[in-house]
C-alpha cells in the first residue's frame, strides 16, 4: 500500500517477468500494479504515488458511469436504463406475463402467482428486453448490409462482460452484448455498424475507420455515447 498525508491510495501487486511498472483501474475501481520481480517495493509505492491524480480521477470517472446489469432486483419503483433512459419499474400482476413502455415506466405484467418469485421476473424480464434489442439490431443490420452489399450467416445476443460486440467474418457471425439494450439507440446503431464493417476490413485500420465514417460521419460522438456505461 502507498500513502501520502493526503489519502492512501491501496493496490493489489503482481510480480512479472515484464520489464516495466503498469497500473491499472479495473471497473470495479480496484487498483492493479503488476510490477518486475527486481523492483523494490518502496520504488513502486514511489510510482503508484507519482500517478495519485490521474488514479483518482479514473477512479471518480468510473463512479460517474451508469451501471448495466441484469440482476436488477424487479420490484416497484425499481429504475432500469433502458435505451439510454432512466425509467422506473411498475409490477402489476396480471393473467399472462408482458412487458411494456409507456415513456418514462416499463410496465411489466406478470402472473400473479409469479410476483414474488425474483428469479422467474428477472428471467423473463430479461428475455423481453432481448427480443426487443434484436429487433433494433436487426433493422439497422439490414440497414448496413445492404448499403455494404454484405451479407450475415447469424446474429446472436449474449452476455459479455468486455466487448458490445464481436465479429467473426471467416463465418459471417456476430455477437452483439444484450445488455445494448440499455444504451442509447444512436450508441446501439453505432456498435451494429463497428462489427458489420469487420466484414470488409477485420482490424482497426485507417480503412476500417474510414468505411464508417462514410456511413455515419458522426461515429465518434456514437461511440463517445458508451463511455458512460459500465457492464456489471
């Protein structure tokens, strides 16, 4: 642990054969030092300190992050991000599950006999928001590869905990995060763009870059839009 009079600033520390010092800020705040088994530990309390501001100030941006998870506790009054948008829960037991949003409030209707069950609400709770998000990334999808002349074999949804989404062109395959379900439409048609121009140039190049800016000039301020959420 490295300290000044100030605040301590705490770190988990792993020793490796790597040459230099490197501090990371995980999402869940924690600082990570891995650091060369030659180095004393007073020299990379000295370090950690010497970067005391800019650990702080990741640590503060994280905190400023709008948290998606889908273990959300459904209950009344619960707030959900869906779209980009803050939007309070409303249960009202019903005959047959279904969910709706009506502006700020989804509501969702579920069997009477289910209300209290957590683990049966979240699951087709969870299950709706999906069907709802393909719908979304279907139509810009369609969108895009037709411009593109491109074509897809498959898209999937699934939980990822790093990446909104991944491309994988030797199968004309994509794999979108579910949880974009919860982000902005403009961030969602952003990310849909990103892995369909994977397809054309499968890295990061200057090409691949200038494929969609041709298509949404304003990318950057779509992809800006993400910085805010933090996947749980």
């Amino acid at each position: 642990m490295a300290n000044n009079t100030m605040q301590p600033i705490e770190y988990t520390l792993t020793r490796t054969s790597r040459k230099n010092v490197n501090i990371t800020v995980k999402n869940d705040g924690v600082i990570h030092v891995s650091a060369p088994k030659r180095v004393a530990l007073a020299d990379i309390n000295k370090i950690v300190l010497s970067k005391r501001e800019w650990i702080l100030n990741a640590q503060k941006n994280i905190k400023s992050k709008k948290i998606i998870k889908n273990d959300v506790l459904l209950r009344n009054n619960a707030s959900v991000y869906l779209y980009g948008t803050a939007r309070k829960l409303l249960i009202v037991p019903c005959m047959k599950n279904f969910v709706a949003i009506n502006g700020n409030t989804i509501v969702f209707y579920v069997k009477e006999e289910y209300s209290n069950d957590q683990k049966y609400k979240s699951s087709f709770f969870n299950k709706s928001l999906k069907i709802e998000l393909m719908k979304d990334i279907n139509k810009f999808a369609n969108k895009y590869l037709k411009l593109l002349n491109l074509s897809l074999n498959e898209i999937e949804l699934r939980a990822m905990k790093t990446r909104w989404g991944t491309c994988i062109p030797a199968k004309k395959k994509i794999l979108f995060n579910s949880k974009l379900v919860h982000c902005p439409y403009e961030a969602i048609e952003y990310v849909v763009l990103h892995e369909i121009a994977h397809l054309v140039h499968p890295n990061h190049s200057k090409a691949f870059y200038a494929l969609i800016e041709q298509y949404m000039p304003d990318w950057k301020e779509r992809k800006n839009l993400l910085q805010d959420y933090l996947i749980k």
